[in-house]
C-alpha cells in the first residue's frame, strides 16, 4: 500500500489527510504493509512510523529556478522522476492520495510541479496494473491549459475517485472527466478524533484568528502583491479593534509559510493580548480552536478544526471549497472574501456571529455526527473498492470525546 502526496512538508492539513488515511488502514486492513511517496519523507516517517521516499529527484523543485545549471537540473529531474515514479507504483497493490486540494489550483500552481508529478502516478499505476485511488479530494475548474489537462488525465487514469464537496465533482465533470460513478464525502480530517469543547461562560473569551500568506490564485498572479496587502492590512485592523475591545487573540496558522504573516501582524498591533500558537498537528490546531469563543480563519483547515470542535466560526474564503464547507456545516451566512476583506463588515459580521453563538454550537453538533456517519461509508466503499477479497466491516470512524 502507497500513500502519495506533498505530506510532511509543512502543511497541517495535508498531514492530517495522512493521520485519518493511517487511522482507517490501521483499524480495517493491519495486514497492509504501508509506505509514501512524499514532499518531505523524513517528517513522516519521523511522526508517522511509516518508510517514505522524496517524491522529487531534484531536491530544489518548488524553488524558482533562474541560473542556468538549476534550470538544467529541474528538466532533468522531470525526465528522472517518470522512471523513479514508475518504479515505485510497481511495487505496490494499491496506491492512495489521501485528500488534499490535489486535482485544483485555486493557490499558485506551476504545471510542471505537483500536476505533473500526479499524472506521472496515475499513468504509471494505469499502464502497470496497479489500482491509484483519490479519495475525498478537491478539484476545481482549471485556466491554464497545461494544468487542466494533467489535471484530468490524472483523474481519468485513476482507478477511484472521491471529493470531498460536489463543486469539485462538478468541476472535473466540466473539465472532461466522467464523474458517473464518482461519490462526495466529507474531508477526511473529519475522521479524526475531537477534543472535547469548552463551553462558554462568563465574559467574553479569547477568539482565534487563523492567518494565511494569502497572494491569490493562480489566475491572480498580477495582482498577488496587491491582494496580499489588502488582506493583511484587514486582518491587522480586525485584530486591533479586537484588541480595543479588550479580546485575547490567539493566531493560529496551517503551513510554515504562515509565519511571516504572524510575525506583522504581532509586530504592528502589539498587545500582550496578542499571542500565537505553535501548532504542530491538526489536533494541536483543534486544542485550540476548542478553548476559543469564536474563529475567524482562511485556510480550509483551520475552518475544519474549528467546526470539528463545534466553536463558532466565521470563514475568509479564497475559494469555493471554503464556501461548500461552511454551507454544508449550516454556517454558510457567515463567509467573507479574502481578496476584498474589508476590517469593518468582518468585525459586523463576527458581532452577529457571536450573537447567535449558541444556536451555531446545537448545528455544528448535528452536522459532524452527520459528517461522521457519511465518512464511515467512505470507509466501506474504500475497503469495497481496493480491497474486495478481504471482508472488513469495522468502521474506522471516531467519535468525539465526551
């Protein structure tokens, strides 16, 4: 068994897809003998007890390339992963890309990076005989030509298929995938276990802000400097006028890149009231999301850690993903762009957030008992689908601690 993907370099989210993929391995199929594929392979075998392989030949891949013997390096480098790649799918039955936004572009995205390196996956486990499963991943409509059409024949080449929200569903039917047969599931961090949440009491309590280097799109690439300012400059205003209010802020972030954001954001408002987390995991990231009255958040999990622990949250949204969670989640009245945050209207709409703070918690209680139930069938149909002669039936899913 093959797990693929860009984990163990820096991203919670995608970490956690891992953690909940292992989680249903390890509980339905403990015969599989499991190893990755992977963006940074020591991390991961270093948390996750599993032997991994670095998904690029060139160790310099997702750095730009401007000198002439880095450049010839990356060419080579494509050349050497088609047989390195190969060579790994062949030894393995089943091949699975646990999540992630694998089959989208809704963050800069070069085509020749991650696209190519999935297609490359799937057209090996095609022509060797080896089943490639993508299970509840994201997907959206694609501008540039050669992303798309890496995008869908990886798609097309994959043995199954999951999303984790019907617009990706949609979106690969509109790029040319027969999405027929195709299921939507919840993501997978919704499997994983869920500290219990505080209640609140008393006075006003802290409020985590999830932060983001946030430069755009890939159709953005233009503008990113000048949509990276918007939306900083909004959050250091929400922060602060938080602040005035006397509201401890707790940062949280999802990928290392983060850091530079927090760093101005501590920088420029200044407050022993303004603190940031250290977050290792997606459970750190529920930790603290569970002791927090209310979040405000960009990245699609953080917006997962805080509804998971049933605590009040508002979304900045960069992408549609963003926008079919909190909806699903029954908070979609509460999503606000990232590219035109606006500090004024955030900070109105998390005042009515907080007002309807209760009523919120009774509805997010419901809809992950329900996001629980439906990934227990994910699980059935996984085992269904690649491992047909083995007859499990015990449900991986956990529920959430008393």
């Amino acid at each position: 068994m093959g797990l693929f993907g860009l984990l163990g370099s820096g991203n919670l989210g995608n970490d956690g897809s891992l953690e909940a993929l292992l989680g249903y391995l390890r509980t339905q199929h403990p015969e599989a003998v499991v190893d990755a594929l992977c963006g940074g392979p020591e991390a991961v075998t270093a948390r996750f007890g599993i032997p991994a392989t670095r998904l690029h030949w060139y160790r310099g891949e997702y750095r730009t390339a401007s000198r002439a013997g880095a450049i010839a390096s990356k060419g080579l480098g494509k050349l050497v992963d088609v047989f390195r790649t190969a060579a790994w799918v062949r030894r393995h039955d089943v091949v699975i890309v646990p999540g992630m936004g694998v089959l989208e572009a809704t963050l800069p995205l070069r085509p020749w990076g991650f696209p190519y390196a999935l297609f490359l996956l799937c057209a090996s486990g095609r022509l060797l005989g080896t089943r490639v499963a993508l299970v509840s991943v994201g997907a959206a409509r694609i501008g540039n030509r050669r992303t798309r059409a890496l995008v869908r024949w990886s798609a097309r080449l994959a043995a199954y298929r999951s999303y984790r929200d019907a617009q990706s569903r949609d979106a690969m039917r509109a790029m040319g995938v027969d999405t027929a047969r195709d299921e939507v599931y919840p993501d997978l961090a919704f499997a994983l276990p869920t500290p219990g949440a505080n209640a609140p009491s008393g006075p006003p309590g802290p409020v985590c802000v999830g932060v983001m280097d946030f430069h755009g799109g890939d159709d953005d690439r233009s503008r990113a400097g000048q949509i990276h300012r918007r939306y900083l400059d909004g959050t250091i205003r929400f922060v602060r006028a938080l602040v005035e209010e006397g509201r401890e802020v707790r940062l949280l972030t999802g990928d290392a890149c983060d850091a530079p954001v927090v760093a101005a954001i501590l920088d420029a408002v200044d407050s022993p009231l303004v603190t940031a987390a250290e977050a290792a995991s997606l459970a750190d990231l529920m930790k603290e999301t569970a002791a927090a009255d209310a979040v405000v958040a960009i990245r699609y999990h953080n917006l997962i850690c805080a509804l998971k622990t049933g605590t009040p949250t508002l979304a900045v949204t960069y992408a549609a993903k963003s926008e079919a969670l909190m909806e699903r989640m029954g908070l979609g009245a509460y999503c606000h762009p990232a590219r035109e945050l606006d500090a004024d209207r955030l900070l109105a709409q998390f005042r009515a957030l907080e007002k309807r703070s209760a009523g919120l918690r009774r509805t997010l209680v419901e809809r992950n008992l329900a996001a629980a139930r439906h990934l227990d069938h994910q699980f059935t149909a996984l085992t269904t689908a690649l491992f047909p002669t083995t007859g499990h039936t015990r449900s991986p899913a956990r529920q959430e601690a008393p």
